[in-house]
C-alpha cells in the first residue's frame, strides 16, 4: 500500500489498498476478512517518484533525505507536500506522498508516526471520496497502534473508520466502531473534544442507556 496510485475524480470514488486483540480487535478481523484484506507484505523500497512531483517545490528535499537514507527527514518532507496537496484538493499528489511518509516512517522505526500516518491516509481517501478504500487504512492504524498501545491513536482512528461506514450507510458498524473509540479515548484521557466526536457516531441514542452501559 504505497505510492504510484492513480487518481480518478473523487465523484468516480478512485480505486487507490490485523491481529486482533480484544473486542475492536476481534471485530477488525471480521472486516479485514469481509473486505479481502491480507497481511502487508514486506516492501523493500519505493519506486522512483514520480516524473510529475519531481517538479514541485518540496521534491529536492525530499530527494536528497532519501538518497541520504535519512527516513525521518524524508517522511517529515513527505508529510508536508501531502498536506500542501491536500489543501489544494490535489488529490492524487497527496497520495503519493502520504503513502511515502508512510514506507518512511516504518523505515525509520518510527510506530507511533506510522500509525498516525495510516489514519492520515485513511482520512485523505475519506475526503478524495473514497470511504470504502480509507476503512483499509483506518483498520491499519488501529491494528499498528493496538501493537504499541497507543490507545488514543487507536481511538481517533476509530473515529475514522466509523466516520467512513456512515458514509457507505452502514449506521451498524459506525456505532459498533464509534462505542470502541469512546472507550479508547477515554481510557487515554484524550481532550474532552475528541471523545465527543466520537459520542456523535453513536447517535443520540447512545445518551439515553449510556449509565446502563458504563454500569457493566
């Protein structure tokens, strides 16, 4: 799941890529099943960047942290030229460079950045249009931050997936997701304003038998 994917108009939803633990693990295995997605198989490199972004200001840095095997420098680079992209609706620009920080940041042993990148990929395949392409990215966060403990990334990703089964209406699973993440954040002390975004996944009804539930 790396860079070199091509870009349709979000309107056409471009076609762009766990072990489990506990209740939101077993219930990520269920969906990685249900979507066809494997295991990730090692990549031993990138592809040359593409001739395209070679031309785009941040490319010579960039450039030069990789030929130099300087992958925090790399990804950091990468993730700014994504989010150049991003603020300008270029859509498949910023995959590419998201998917490179990404293959970065793992280089880097950098888990918690890797992680966060996924979601980040995640949200960007959310807003290009494509929610059924982000839930891969979404249930890859959530995996790699369950493997480091890192509860409040695993939470916000989360908030993600759940955000991308309202999208396709699957109101079942947002919830289902959505109650996961109220967990997480909460157990990370996360801000008071993440855990109520992912309160509004779960509806108003989740404030009607919400004592019931925290009295189990």
């Amino acid at each position: 799941m790396h860079a070199g994917h091509a870009h349709s108009p979000s309107h056409e939803r471009p076609a762009w890529g766990e072990r489990p633990r506990g209740r939101l693990g077993r219930w990520l295995e269920q969906l990685r099943a249900s979507l066809g997605i494997g295991e990730r198989s090692p990549v031993a490199g990138l592809r040359e960047l593409p001739v395209a972004l070679r031309r785009g200001p941040l490319a010579p840095a960039y450039l030069d942290a990789a030929r130099d095997r300087d992958h925090a420098r790399a990804a950091s680079v990468a993730v700014e030229a994504m989010e150049r992209a991003i603020t300008a609706g270029d859509w498949w620009p910023a995959d590419v460079w998201a998917h490179r920080a990404l293959w970065h940041f793992e280089q880097a042993g950098e888990a918690l950045e890797a992680a966060r990148q996924a979601r980040r990929i995640g949200d960007l395949r959310a807003a290009a249009g494509d929610p059924a392409s982000a839930r891969r990215y979404y249930a890859e966060a959530i995996d790699e931050a369950r493997d480091i403990g890192a509860e409040q990334e695993q939470g916000l990703a989360a908030v993600g997936l759940g955000r991308a089964f309202l999208e396709l209406g699957d109101v079942t699973s947002a919830r289902r997701v959505a109650s996961a993440a109220v967990d997480l954040l909460g157990r990370a002390a996360a801000p008071a304003a993440q855990i109520e975004e992912a309160r509004k996944l779960l509806g108003e009804e989740r404030s009607v038998g919400e004592g019931a539930e925290d009295d189990r």
